[in-house]
C-alpha cells in the first residue's frame, strides 16, 4: 500500500433491476517507529537532566513515560511535554 493509493473508493453492482453503490474511504496506517530513542541516563544528585523520544507513525502516535511501570504525567519535580513528532522528560533539580 502507498499514499497514492488513499482516496475514495466505490463499489457498484448492477443487475437487470437496478443499482447500488457504496462508497468507502481508505487510509494507510503505519506502526510507530522511533526515529530517536531514550538514552539510558545518568543524572547527577541535585543537577537538572532530560530524556527525549521521537517518533513517526500514521495517525500520529501518543508517548507515554512509565517510572518502574506506572504510567506519569507529573510527579514532584519530573515532568513531560509533547511536540509535534517529540516527548522530553525534564528532571529538575531541587
């Protein structure tokens, strides 16, 4: 399958009396890929750090961020932001 291939298709059967037609929107879809994977990292005790992902994929795929496998949005002094194709995790130092 390519993008030359989405579009509208229809389907029309036709018989001595009459027709019927349907029509049905076909898209691609594409696995998310990393284009950059996380880092392992090491942050010093007390200093500021960061771990950034980047990925593609059609439609657009979610990041999420685990910490020993439970899901986070915001915890204390660690948070996330997404971008267009980017998540970056920020540690802040305290």
């Amino acid at each position: 399958m390519l993008e030359r291939d989405v579009g509208i298709y229809e389907a029309i059967a036709t018989n001595e009396h009459g027709e019927a037609r349907q029509r049905v929107r076909m898209d691609i879809a594409e696995y998310p890929t990393f284009i950059e994977r996380p880092d392992e990292t090491i942050i010093m005790l007390r200093k500021s750090g960061r771990i950034t992902a980047r990925v593609i994929g059609v439609p657009y795929p979610d990041i999420k961020w685990c910490v020993n496998y439970l899901y986070f949005c915001y915890i204390g002094f660690i948070f996330y932001t997404t971008a267009w194709k980017e998540t970056i995790i920020v540690c802040k130092s305290i």
